[in-house]
C-alpha cells in the first residue's frame, strides 16, 4: 500500500486507513460535515513527514474532504498510530 514518489527526499508516511477512520470516528464522532462546504465525504491519507523547527520530523496523516480539497492533517502520534 506504500505509495513511491520521492521527489523530495523523504519517504511518504505509511498510514493505518483504517486505525486513523477508527480514531477520527471516535475523537471527531460520525457524521462530521466539512466547514467550509458542508460534505460529509472525508478521504484519509498518507502525509508526508513535516519538518518542524527542531530539525526532527512529525509523522502525520492526512484528512481530505473530496467535495472542496480542504485538508486536516493530524499528529500521527495523538491517533496512536504506529510511527517508523
Ligand atoms: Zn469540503
């Protein structure tokens, strides 16, 4: 499932789909509608690692809303998904 592109260098960041649907469920409950258009039509995804000050990265994934792109990207870590 691992995607291949390294355009950047870095590795994208492998994602437990369905681990991260089950913690947003849970944290954001079902039924969360986009704010900025109102969809109910999330897709969960890879991110690549984010590069933060101290020079150490934070694995992330990636919620989209596939009616307006709007994109949430989450700590991979307060899911407690498995971190490489
Ligand atoms: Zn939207």
């Amino acid at each position: 499932m691992a995607e291949k592109e390294g355009s950047s260098g870095l590795p994208p960041d492998p994602v437990d789909e369905q681990g991260a649907i089950r913690w947003l469920e849970e944290k954001w409950g079902q039924g969360k509608t986009c704010p900025y258009c109102d969809a109910n039509d999330w897709g969960v995804m890879g991110a690549r690692r984010l590069l933060i000050e101290s020079g150490q990265t934070e694995p992330l994934f990636a919620v989209a809303c596939r009616n307006c792109g709007n994109t949430v990207l989450i700590e991979s870590r307060f899911a407690g998904l498995r971190v490489e």
